[in-house]
C-alpha cells in the first residue's frame, strides 16, 4: 500500500534541520525523513484487529510538529514511541478485513478511529486506568503484542492513517450513523481532546474564561463552551485574523490579537474590571482576572500569561505541546493557581452520563447542538503531501486551520 513513512535516521535528521534554515520546504524533500513509500499491508497482530481503508485522516498539531522538528531530545515521550512510523491518528475510513476474533465489526462500516492503543488494544487485562476509561494514562504502553506507542502513528505496529489502510484493534473502530458526514466525523477526535480539558475545569456560571489559541483546540473548545456552558463570558487570543473571525462565530465574545503580550494582559484586564500591579519589569498582573484559561499553545510565552491574567485560585489546563523553556512563575504560588494537564480523551461523564467522548460528539451533532465543519479549510490528495504540510506550516499565509488529507 501506499503511506507516508518518517523514520529516524540522524543523517537525514540532520541534513533536514541544515537546509530548512534555508526554506522549509526541506522538511518535506527528498532528504527528508518522511517520504511516500509502498510498504506492505496491514499484519494484523491478533485475530481480534480490524483493517479498514482510509477515506479521510485530519493533519494534527503533533504530526506536523514532529515533520517540522519542533521539538526537544530528552522529551520523555520519545521513550514511549517506536519506529518507522506511519503518522495520522484522525482516521475515518470503512472496514475492509477483520480477523477471526472479531464480534464487533463487519466488512463495509464506516468507522472513526479512536486511537489510543491501551491495555485492551494490546491484548492485556485493563490497567487501573483503562478500568476508570481514562485511556490516555494507560500504564502499558510499551507492553503486550503490539509495539511500543500511545497512539496510532507513533508505534510501528499501529500504523496510522497516512496511508491507504489502518489496522486497529475492533474496540477502536466506532461505527459512523449514516446522517454523519466524513468531514463531521474526522473531527471527533480533535473535538474529544477539547472536551476532555474543558471537563477537567469547567467554568461555573456567569464566569470568564480565555482560550489561548485559535488553531483547531482552540476554535472547537470555544464552541465546546458555548453549547455546554452558555452564560461564560469567553475571551480568546488567535494568532491570525482568519482565526479571529472563527473564533467569533463559534462564540467568543472578544478575541485579541497574539502580540504584544502586555496588550493581552491589558484587555483582559478591562472585561473582567481588573486591577493591575506592575512590576519592576515584565508584564504586569491582574488583581482578579479570568475564572480559568485553556491553554492550547502551552509555550513558555503562554504560559507566563496565564498566570498573570488568572484570578487567585483559578485554574490553568495546559492543552497544547510547546518547546519547554524559561518563563517567570511567581503567579503561580502567589495566586494558588492550579495548573491542570489534559492529554487526550476516554470515557467522560457529562450531566451524569458516562460514554466515549466520540460518542458524545456523535450525539451533539445528531441533536443540531453542534456543527464545527467550518474549522476545515484545506484537503489534499496524499500524493500532494508536500503541499499540505506546507500549508500547516503557514496557517497565516493560506488561511489555515484543519487540514485533511481524502484521497489515498
């Protein structure tokens, strides 16, 4: 079949990084580590796994970070991953093999990936977290019969879905309802990562909250807000103008442009009628200030933001995966802000009901509660990969927010 394949080795690693300060189209030429190779098809790795051909996959943030080399080496997670790797873990496609074993799935559904590769996935008796749903914080992500990953595209047995089919096991595959779109479907799990950090601090009513970022989080946690939360006042900071005009459409009451970072701080200042205590040097901060940020950048720039606009014994849910770096943080003890991580999506409970974050987005858009399509501004065939990575590398220039890839 044909796929994307990235691998690891230093020479092309290293001569990437030497002639993208050049152009950044080396990250995607013929020296690159990702190249569109035919492989093999699909091993299943137990006769309870599934096979089905991609008809849709969405380009994450962590896919084209990793293209782009935008990250660090004593990152503990590159001891959770495996190689070569077929990245794209955003995967609607319809089934077309299933093993022996297999009582869910047949032959012609159409599926939507969840692709956490948890205790059930390989072959394991549930850890204590894969009991309570919470797949992302599973302790055997390196064990069983498939190799070592926490997700589709990062592990050398799961491969993902840049390519043109995907293995998984049957409890990953949910099937589609006919009145579901693959455009609405692919977004499911982007959607889920949203949910889950809004879920981890909800705002109490009437409160204010800012959503750092208008990429693809942060544009669905804003609409996330508003159908679950609808008296929030929501403040919001995009990077871009086409961001901006989506982040007022699904919902946020007043957006402010990135930079410069006091100006941020100044207009939050003034709708939440906060008092400012300026410094020495640096970015003053707030007396009062926002009920609790998501933050879906997470840099160090962010961050030292989110402290200073966040009122004393508010809360910070870091949702986005930056280059760690210094940034001032007396806010944090000063304030007893609680600074919350949120990785990925399970089973989470809403108004008393617990089922796969999935299915609740399944369900939002069955009931007309939801509609986030809107967020898709590019697909490509996968043969013009090199023409959708750089379209994600200069969201600004090409009025970019989701990318998808639809024909394999």
């Amino acid at each position: 079949m044909k796929a994307l394949v990235i691998g690891n080795q230093p020479f092309k690693l290293a001569i990437t990084k030497l002639l993208s300060l050049l152009t950044p189209k080396a990250f995607v030429g013929k020296h690159s580590p990702l190249q569109l190779e035919t492989i093999a098809d699909p091993a299943l790795p137990a006769e309870d796994w599934v096979v089905a051909d991609t008809q849709v996959c969405g380009l994450c943030g962590s896919d084209y970070k990793q293209v782009f080399m935008n990250g660090r080496l004593d990152n503990p997670m590159t001891a959770m991953i495996s190689w070569p790797q077929v990245l794209g873990h955003e995967v609607v496609g319809v089934v077309s093999q299933v093993g022996t074993a297999v009582k869910q799935r047949k032959v012609g559904e159409r599926v939507l990936l969840n692709p956490w590769l948890s205790c059930e996935t390989r072959g394991l008796e549930p850890c204590e977290f894969c009991q309570q749903g919470k797949l992302a914080q599973c302790l055997n992500f390196g064990k069983g019969n498939i190799e070592r990953g926490i997700h589709h595209g990062n592990s050398a047995t799961a491969t993902g879905g840049f390519a043109q089919r995907v293995p998984a096991h049957e409890s990953q595959w949910f099937p589609i309802p006919d009145d579901i779109s693959n455009e609405e479907a692919v977004l499911a799990d982007p959607f889920s990562v949203s949910f889950h950090a809004i879920l981890k601090a909800p705002p109490k009513e009437n409160s204010t909250v800012l959503v750092y970022g208008c990429g693809t989080l942060g544009l669905l946690a804003i609409a996330i807000l508003r159908k679950m939360h609808p008296t929030v006042k929501i403040l919001a900071v995009a990077r871009y103008d086409h961001q901006a005009e989506l982040a007022e459409q699904f919902g946020a009451h007043k957006v402010f442009k990135h930079k410069p970072t006091k100006a941020i701080v100044m207009g939050i200042a003034h709708e939440t009628n906060s008092e400012l205590n300026t410094p020495w040097m640096g970015l003053p901060m707030l007396n009062g200030g926002v009920d609790v940020v998501y933050d879906t950048v997470s840099s160090a720039e962010t961050m030292e933001v989110d402290l200073r606009v966040t009122k004393s014994l508010g809360s910070v849910v870091i949702i986005g995966v930056e280059p760690s770096k210094r940034f001032e943080w007396t806010p944090l003890y000063f304030k007893e802000i609680s600074i919350i991580g949120s990785n990925g999506f399970g089973i989470e409970e809403y108004e008393g009901k617990r089922q796969h974050a999935m299915e609740w987005y399944f369900e939002f858009i069955q009931q007309k509660q939801l509609d986030v399509t809107p967020i898709i501004t590019h697909q490509y065939a996968m043969h013009n990969y090199q023409s959708a990575f750089m379209t994600c590398y200069d969201q600004g220039k090409n009025s970019a927010v989701k990318v998808l890839f639809n024909h394999f």
